[in-house]
C-alpha cells in the first residue's frame, strides 16, 4: 500500500501512468466503448464509473499546458437527441484540479476513434451514461 494514491488506481494503471511522456493521450472509455478492439494498451476498472476513474487520474496526471484544449470529447452524432449531462460532472472534476480549464475539445466519433487507436493506453471501465467518453493530454510535472 501507498499513501494519497487514490484507492481506485490499480497498479497496473499506476505504471502506465508512469510511463506516459508529454504529449500522450489517455483515454478512459465508458461501458459502450470498443475499448478492446481499439486500445494499444488495455487497463479495465470494471465496475467504477468513468467521474470517479477521472478524479483519481487528476489527482496525479497533469494535463498538458501547451496545448489550447488538453481534454477531449467525443461529439454528439447529428440527429442523436442525447444531452450528456456527465459532461458538466467532468467540468467540475477538472475545475477542481485546474482552475485554468476553460473548454472542452469535441471530436467527431469516428475522428474519435482514430485519435483513441493512436493513444498510450484505453482505460475500459462499466459507465453506463452516453458520450462520456474522454480523451486527456498528458502534460509535465514542473
């Protein structure tokens, strides 16, 4: 055991956030993302939803300054009449960490999905809500 390193955080993902450079994208996918048929590197927390997954990960992952827009979203699909109210959860988790967060980036879903195969790694975890998908750029520990 550890101290201050949020329970949720598996050793497994530890490492992997560990070995992350600047620059490198994590993605933690909800329950409806084909996070096995996409991911480089596959972590799984099932049965923890992706706002709990998010706020441990911020607790030691620093989001990359030197880019405009360092946190991602997948956009809604066009005609789809879903309102991801999880968006505003993450906002507040982000905030929280990053007083300096103003905006998210919303990335078409297939565009998506290409970003998400190129990432470090793909934390799979059991979030039922839709869009809730989140892709974050690893910045520098200063």
């Amino acid at each position: 055991m550890l101290k201050n390193i949020p329970s949720i955080l598996s050793p497994e993902l530890l490492k992997v956030l560990m070995e992350m450079g600047h620059g490198d994208d994590l993605v933690i996918g909800d329950g409806n993302f084909p996070a096995a048929s996409i991911a480089k590197r596959l972590l799984r927390l099932d049965g923890h939803g992706v706002p709990e997954v998010l706020e441990a990960v911020l607790k030691l992952f620093p989001l990359d300054p030197y880019v405009k827009k360092p946190v991602a979203l997948m956009e809604i699909v066009p005609g789809d009449k879903v309102k991801p109210d999880i968006w505003q959860s993450y906002r507040n988790i982000i905030n929280r960490e990053y007083e300096s967060f103003t905006e998210f980036e919303f990335i078409e879903r297939y565009a998506f999905y290409e970003r998400a195969k190129k990432a470090y790694a793909v934390v799979a975890t059991s979030e039922y809500a839709l869009y809730a998908n989140i892709i974050l750029k690893k910045g520098v520990v200063n």
